[in-house]
C-alpha cells in the first residue's frame, strides 16, 4: 500500500492476566481482503468483552486477529476488492470482531457507518459496539415499541447508557438499575424515568411501583443467573427479557409457572459471533433509522468518561473493573492528517 508505513503500533495481550499484561508492540500493517478496508485509527472505544478477552474468557472468534478492541473511528487508507460503498478519506465509524487497538485496522466495508456531523471521532468510536447491541436486542428481537417500557440493568455502564439514550429517542419509557447514587443520577440526566440503586432497593417493588404494576415490557439483562427469577418477577404480561452478558452467573433456578402465566420470552445473543452479512444488515438499520436522530437532535451519543493513550490501556481496564466509570471509555490513537 503506496504511502502507507510497513508497521504500526498495536496494544497485545502478552499472556491472559490482570491489567499489565496488555502491552504495547510493533507489528505488520493488517492485509486488508475483499470487501474490506484499511481504517487509520482515530479512536477506539473499550468495552467488557475486552477485559473478558484479556483474562482468557473471552477468545476470539476463528480467523480474527488477537488485537483486542470492537469499535474505532478513524479514515479509511485504502480500499479492498469488489468496495464501492466507502471510499478513501472518508472518515467511519466501524463495528470489528478484534483489531480496535491499534493504529490501522482492516475492516469489513459493511460494518462502517459514516460519522455524524454532529459528532467527534471520539464520540463517534463509541458507538457501534453499544449501538449494534442494544438495537440488535432491544429492538429487533424484543421488539420495544414506543410507549412500551424498557428496564435496563446496570443504567451506567456503556450498553446501559446506550440503551437508555435510544429507547427514550424511540417515545419509550426507561427504568434503570444502577449501583450507586452517583450512577442513579446519570441515567436520570440520560433521560430515564426512574433510576433504581440495586444495592439499597427492591427493583422488581421500584417496576412494580413506576408502572403501576404492569411491569416492564422489555428488560435488557447484562447480569444473567443471579437476577433471572427477579427479571420474571418484574416484566409485564407478554414481556421480553433480553440477555445480553452474564456478570451475576450462567446457572439459575427458575420456578417456569410465571413464564407460562405472563408468556414471557426469553431471548438470548452475542453480537461478536455473528456473520459479516449479519452485522451489515445492522448497520444498514441503524444508518437508516437511527443515524438521522443524531443531525436532528433527537439523540447524543453515550458520555465518555475517560480518554487513554494507546500505550494506556491497561489503565482503562483498570479503571473498568473498578467499575467506577459511567458511559465509555476511549483510547485516542492519532490524528488524522
């Protein structure tokens, strides 16, 4: 690739461990294939299923780099065979299976958004990791309807945030957990209605109270096993549970009577996995139905709490499983020329 440098800078896991095990390298710029791009990395945003990786948790999928990182923004350097939708020195956004963390990442062409104008690339690195989730599971499969209300768990973290945001652009009503009063009071300020602190209140009395007791129609669940008979408990007739991670355990014990009674729908996914065409057909979703929200006003993206250097990252993971942040956390990369 004419211009281009023969290396770059890339965060590798060393060995599964803590934090310090993630280091910085040199190694080959990523051999971009058809139907790919090569992005020159502005930011990238860390997520959990990051610190998942690192700790050995989480591998990735077959053929995808151990890079870790699942979302950047940044401008496209050159194109791969058979791409006509993007084109070069167009700044993007883009969902990735691996690679964020690092100066240049190859990048499925289907899988970049362009960035709002509204937006920084910052902001914008943010977005597709949390967006293609929460639209993917609250959206399509739970099929959240305006009006409808959605209990969102862990309201502070960047899916909760996300989740909150989007629904309260959709006209739905939003309930949120939370695990302080300092994270309460961000959802609040996100838009939810009410904001729930786990750690000193009954959350499926707080649904039961704010809906008058219907209960939530859909409830996005990061926490899995140790909240699956509450989730029951506090979702409406015909409600949707929409389990997303496993934070609280993968084994629950489950009395089915009130699945039967309330036909409840439980409903499980990760997006990682997925086929390229797959998370293609999301992001041609979210350009068309949700991108407009961002030029017209309707929608912000999730506040970032921290930025990093790339070399740095090992402190953003620290600073994540501390759990003390609220929205996002970025890795600034480069600049762009």
């Amino acid at each position: 690739m004419i211009g281009l440098p023969q290396t770059m800078t890339v965060v590798e896991i060393s060995e599964p461990g803590p934090p310090r095990v993630l280091r910085a390298a040199r190694r080959p710029l990523p051999a971009i294939g058809r139907g790919e791009v090569l992005v020159k990395v502005a930011a990238a945003g860390v997520n959990r299923p990051d610190v998942m990786q690192r700790q050995g948790a989480y591998p990735p999928p077959a053929g995808v780099t151990d890079i870790p990182g699942l979302e950047l923004s940044g401008e496209i350097v050159a194109l791969g065979a058979d791409v006509s939708s993007r084109a070069v020195g167009e700044t993007v956004c883009a969902l990735v299976a691996g690679g964020g963390y690092a100066e240049y990442a190859a990048v499925p062409a289907v899988q970049c958004l362009p960035v709002p104008q509204s937006l920084t690339l910052v902001e914008a690195a943010v977005l597709p990791e949390t967006f293609f989730t929460v639209y993917l599971n609250v959206f399509e499969r739970a099929a959240l309807a305006p009006g409808e209300t959605l209990l969102v768990h862990g309201g502070g973290s960047g899916i909760g945030s996300t989740a909150i945001l989007l629904a309260k652009a959709h006209g739905s009503r939003v309930l949120a957990t939370a695990g302080s009063a300092r994270k309460c009071e961000a959802c609040l300020a996100l838009g939810a209605e009410r904001a729930i602190n786990y750690r000193t209140e009954d959350f499926v009395a707080a649904v039961e109270e704010a809906t008058a007791g219907r209960g939530a129609n859909v409830i996005l669940d990061i926490v899995g096993g140790s909240y699956l008979e509450r989730n029951v408990k506090a979702a409406a007739s015909d409600g949707r549970i929409a389990l997303i991670a496993l934070l609280g355990g993968a084994r629950a014990e489950l009395d089915l009577r009130p699945v039967l009674l309330k036909r409840l729908r439980l409903m499980g996914a990760t997006l990682r996995p997925q086929s390229i065409e797959s998370k293609g057909r999301l992001a041609q979703a979210l350009l068309t139905r949700v991108w407009p929200w961002f030029d017209s006003g309707r929608l912000r993206a999730p506040p970032v709490y921290a930025r990093f250097a790339l070399a740095e990252a090992w402190r953003a993971h620290e600073l994540m499983e501390s759990d003390e942040h609220i929205g996002k956390l970025v890795l600034e990369v480069g600049a762009l020329s």
